[in-house]
C-alpha cells in the first residue's frame, strides 16, 4: 500500500477470494487422480475491479445442506443379449428345409432347424452333442441328456452318468412324442445342446460384411445343402442385458452386484445390477482414446419390462457408496488455504471468513465436509 502502511489483511486472515481457485482446482485434481468433476472451479484467476470479491465478500453464495451424498456415475452402454454363439450341423448332412426365425427365442424341446424335413431340437446342456448315445454309454453327456428328459416330465431312469435300459425306454416315450421312429437311441442329427433357451440372431455365421439382417458371407438358407460342422444359426441368449466399458483404473466402480439404473432409448428407468465384470483390459476400437477399458454386463432385475431395439444406446448410471447425514457444499466453494487444506468462505451478517474443512465424498457436483462451527444452512460463498 502506499506510504508503507501494513495492510492489516496481509497476514492471511482476510477471506480468500475467488482468485484461489485456480490452486484449488490443481489441488484437488492431484489428490483426487483427476476422478472427480470439478470443472466448475475453474473461474477468473481475479475478480474485476467493482466486484463484490473486492469488499472481501464473494460474488454470489450457496447453503451448506445436509442429507444423504451418493458416489453415482454415469456410462454410455448398448442393449443386447448375453452371451453369443454359433450353432453347428451335426448330422450326416442333407438339405435344409427350414430354420427359426431371426430375432425368435427357442427353448428345451423346441426346434431349432430341420434336415430334410426332420427337427433338430433344443436341449439345455454345456456339453456338445458329440455322438449317439446308446444303452451302455457313459460320461458328462449322458447326465446331461438325462436332466433334459428329467426336465420335460418322463420318468422311469436314474439321473447319472450311465445310459440304461430304462433310459432307452425314456427315449422311445419321447421320440414318440415328436412322431418319430422310436430307437432308444439319439443323436446330433436330433438335437443340439445350449446353456439356456437362446434367441436367434441370424441365419449361419456372422462373418462380416452384414450385421444382422443382412447378407453376410456366411448366411445360409433353406434350400442349401448341409454338410457335418455347417454353421447354421448365430444364436445369443435370450437374457436381456446391458454391457458397456470402463476405464481399468475404475474398475472398483462396477465390481459384480454393483446396483445401476438404465435408461432405455425411450426413456424408461429399470434397475438392475452389474452380474460379470471382464477380466482382461483393451484398449478398444476408438482411435482418440487407447485407455485400456474393462468389459461390465450389466443384468435386468425385471428383464420382462425390456424394451427396445437389439443394439441400442443406453445410460447406466452407477451407484456407489452413499454416506447418509452429512454436510456438503458445491465443489466450486472450496478454497486452498494458504498453509495447506481446503476451506470454505462463509458469509454471515455481511462479513465473511474462512472456516478449515475436512474433505469426505465427492458426488454429485459437491463434496461432504467437516469442521468446527459447521452446520446445515450457513451461506459459503461461490464464483457468481
């Protein structure tokens, strides 16, 4: 000042102006890893001459509340199905003479395809239908054979890993069932195995150029001739479901049962959570962003309420941990102190002063705080 006099503020006691943001957003960012979106702090390094910074209260100011602060976050994402697989002719061969419909949903015991005007038809089971199985086979598959015949009613047999006599007799009951010569006997040119009822999503294999719907280089049609290994049908699950990407160093955000919100493309919020979670980091297909990110499916807790166009963009939004009773501030009211810390600017009976805080979550554009003479409707001062 001029002639020398000390201003009395000089030793840091006056209120921070909003000049201090800039070193407060810096500060923030570094203890943070640049996680949180403080974007608001930045403002003008100083306030121009007239302002209300200049009287040594701030520009504007917001309450101090108090109520529950949830760490939620929000992801672009795409609709789909789960899982997605190709099912193969197992037979000798012959011609095909009919398939399921694109976009349909096969279940146990329902067909698939046809041969020659015979079904092959679903069964649920992870083993493949290798060979035909016959009275005195063992092995994964013959269990598994069996839970099927078990699941559609017949009786009479042990479930196990032993094809019997008393499985053949099964057999025969349900080979009769579908108006066929009754063996005892069955093969891959009867049925074909699948974790779970699956949904077709085209006809052969999705070998590029086509997309669903289209006319890729791998589609088939009735008509064609069918040799043993021939794709026949892509086919995902039925499950509706939700997958989107994260960055592998957040990868804590989306950790399996996390509970999420999505908002369908027209508009509908369901709940769900998130029921796989990758294992492996990649770097993706967009060429500005080689972020390693980690896979996350995200299931429906009422999937019958799912609506919408395989393929579709969706928002999941994530919710974290919730710290419940708590006081916070917009971000933007922190200030640096001087010595170090953060503090906020608070403004009573038209005087303002800086009261030290203790940083907790940050959520939601504002970040809980602690200190001492804190307390739920107090004025702190923000950037106008």
């Amino acid at each position: 000042m001029s002639g020398g006099t000390p201003d009395p503020r000089a030793d840091g006691a006056r209120p921070l102006g909003r000049r201090r943001l800039g070193l407060a957003l810096v500060t923030l960012l570094a203890l943070t890893g640049g996680g949180v979106a403080v974007t608001a702090l930045v403002t003008p390094s100083s306030a121009p001459a007239g302002d209300a910074d200049a009287e040594g209260l701030p520009p504007a100011t917001a309450p101090v509340t108090r109520g529950d602060l949830t760490d939620s976050s929000q992801r672009d994402g795409t609709l789909g199905h789960l899982g997605e697989r190709k099912i193969n002719a197992g037979g000798p061969g012959g011609t095909l003479t009919w398939l399921a419909p694109t976009g349909s949903v096969v279940e146990r015991d329902e067909r698939l395809y046809e041969v020659d005007g015979e079904a092959v038809r679903l069964m649920y089971g992870e083993e493949p239908m290798y060979r035909t199985l016959k009275t005195g086979d063992e092995g994964k598959d013959v269990r598994q054979w069996e839970e099927n015949l078990a699941a559609l009613g017949y009786t009479g047999f042990d479930v196990d890993d032993t094809y019997t006599a008393r499985t053949a007799a099964a057999v025969k009951r349900w080979q009769k069932s579908h108006d066929l010569k009754q063996t005892g006997t069955v093969g891959p040119d009867r049925i074909a195995f699948a974790g779970s009822a699956v949904r077709v999503k085209a006809a052969g294999a999705e070998t590029g150029g086509g997309g669903s719907g289209g006319s890729g280089a791998g589609r088939i049609a009735p008509g064609d001739r069918l040799s043993t290994g021939t794709p026949v049908l892509t086919v995902t699950g039925s499950e509706r479901v939700v997958t989107f990407e994260v960055p592998a160093s957040e990868a804590t955000s989306a950790k399996t049962g996390t509970k999420v919100a999505v908002t369908l493309p027209d508009g509908t919020r369901l709940p769900g959570r998130v029921s796989a979670v990758g294992r492996t980091a990649t770097a993706g297909d967009d060429p500005q962003d080689k972020t390693p990110k980690i896979d996350v499916t995200v299931s429906f807790d009422d999937p019958g309420k799912v609506r919408g166009v395989d393929q579709s963009p969706v928002t999941v939004e994530l919710t974290g941990e919730t710290r419940r009773d708590v006081l916070s501030v917009p971000v933007n009211a922190l200030l640096a102190l001087p010595d170090g810390g953060f503090g906020v600017q608070v403004v009573e009976n038209g005087t303002a002063r800086d009261v030290r805080v203790e940083l907790g979550m940050f959520a939601q554009g504002r970040v809980e705080i602690s200190g001492d003479g804190l307390r739920a409707g107090m004025k702190v001062g923000v950037p106008s």
